[in-house]
C-alpha cells in the first residue's frame, strides 16, 4: 500500500476488535482532497471512553455529560512554516458512536467517518452553532465528504455472492445459455436481484445490471439511496458489463458507486466503480450544454 502523505497520530484507549485506523486514514485524505487542501497535514486522533469525554466536556466545554466527538484545534500561529500542518486533536467515543448508527439506522463504521469528518471540518473553521446559513454549509459539505467516501460500509461480500447465485438462478438466458445474476445493494440493507432476460428478438434482451437496477427504481428507490452493484456471470473469465449497461449506471448510480463482478466459480473477480467502468462518460450534463 502507498504510504499516506498525511499522517494520523492514533490513540484508542477503548480497544475496539477492528483495526479502525485504515479507514480513518481513507476518510482523512478524502476530505482533505474535497477541500482542496495542498501539503501535508497531521492530526491526533483518539478513541475515548464515555466518562473520559464526559470529564473533558465538562472541563473544556462546560457541559456536564459525554459527548460523541470533541475538537481542539491548534491556533493558526502555530501552522507556519511548518512542513507538516499539525491541524489539532480530535476526539471520539465509540460507544456513543454505536448508540447513534443504531439511531439513524446506518453502519457503526460509517457513524465513526462521519465524526471524524465533523471534527476536522470544525477545524477548519466550519461551525454549526451559529446562524443558520452556516449550518446549512457545513452539513451540506459533511454529507458530501461522507457520500463520495472511498470506502463502501453497507455490503456484505458473502451475503452478496449468495445473493447473486441466486439472482443468477433464475436468468431466463434461452438463447445465449449465458446465465448472469446481478444484485443492486441499498442503504436501508436491501439486495434487489435481477438476471438477465433473453427475447427472440434478441435486441429486445435486458441485461441483469439493468434488470436489477430498474427493479430497484421500480421498487420508489433513487440513486443516492444505493451502494453499490454486483455481478456473476457464467464465464471462466470476469465477464464485466457491456457498454449499454455502463452508460446505464453511470446515470441511475454515484460514479463513485462500487462495483464487484465475479466469474463463474467466484475464484476470479474484478472490484471496481462506476466510475472507473465508464471513464469520461456522457451525461444529462451534456445535453443542454
Ligand atoms: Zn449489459
């Protein structure tokens, strides 16, 4: 793995059995680039339990409870000439963490990126506390960081492959014998399935991409509500998907959207994006340019 330019000084008192730090570092890069940051950047990050954040809430802040994340940033005369910007520490607590992506029904994982990201837009000077308008931008940009993220904590790979065998079960491939199973992953923890369906007037066939895509819009979904596609193929090889199915879900999902395509037996696979699928693709953007 490329070494980060960006360093995180790490510190988690509250043992968690993931190794979190990874992702820590893939948030912190990402949102150092949605910024439009240039040079390199360090910030201390710990992992805290409930009553040490209560302690510091009520020491720094004055607030007598605990709370999911705190930040200090350092003073900006403390940034010059420096060739590593210390940005600050942030703090988090994992265990109000998990209370809270029960609460809004999403990933513990995903709760921990979205703490880190509010912390480090606070120190760079974002805030949510005063008017409204302020708010509203920094929530704004906390969503996007958040949305664009590298990372997909939503799908189960084994739930997935089973997924697909069954999805790939019922391809109505009656004259290809070519049978392809596809699921669409939705962030409320749904895989829609779809396969391909053949027509003796063969244009008329839909792939199981699209299948499974289209069921899911069918089904009052929208794109920013799903997580990523995958695909099995009946092939040795990783067949990956065709032209017309790439143009398709570079317009029904984030280009940023996994991808995971398995051949037959599942031992050969290609884990990709939309986005990488269709490089410079076209758009509704081009149509009235
Ligand atoms: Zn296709």
């Amino acid at each position: 793995m490329e070494e980060s330019q960006h360093i995180i000084d790490y510190l988690d008192k509250t043992k968690q059995k993931k190794k979190l730090l990874p992702t820590f570092q893939v948030v912190f890069n990402h949102t150092l680039e949605v910024l439009k940051k240039k040079g390199r950047y360090e910030v201390s990050l710990s992992l805290l339990g409930p009553d040490e954040m209560h302690q510091l809430n009520l020491k720094y802040r004055k607030v007598d409870a605990p709370t999911d994340v705190l930040t200090f940033a350092y003073r900006e005369a403390d940034f010059i000439k420096e060739p590593i910007t210390d940005l600050g520490c942030i703090m988090i607590c994992p265990d109000i963490a998990k209370k809270q992506a029960k609460e809004y029904k999403h990933p513990y994982e995903r709760e921990l990126a979205f703490l880190f990201i509010h912390g480090l837009l606070h120190i760079f000077g974002y805030d949510h506390h005063g008017n409204d308008a302020d708010a509203k931008k920094m929530f704004a940009l906390q969503n996007e960081i958040l949305d664009t993220l590298p990372i997909d904590f939503y799908t189960d790979i084994n739930r997935l492959k089973k997924e697909l065998l069954l999805a790939q079960a019922g391809s109505m491939a009656t004259y290809s014998h070519f049978k392809v199973g596809a699921v669409v992953v939705t962030k409320d923890g749904k895989y829609h399935r779809g396969f391909n369906i053949e027509n003796s007037s063969y244009p008329a066939t839909v792939c199981a991409e699209r299948c499974a895509l289209f069921s899911t819009y069918a089904a009052g979904y929208h794109l920013e509500d799903i997580v990523s596609l995958g695909c099995i193929t009946s092939s040795r090889n990783v067949g990956t998907c065709c032209g017309v199915c790439r143009q398709v879900m570079s317009e029904l999902m984030n280009l940023t959207c996994p991808v995971y395509i398995f051949n037959r037996d599942e031992k050969k696979k290609l884990f990709t994006t939309v986005g990488e699928l269709l490089p410079a693709s076209f758009s509704k953007k081009d149509l009235n340019a």
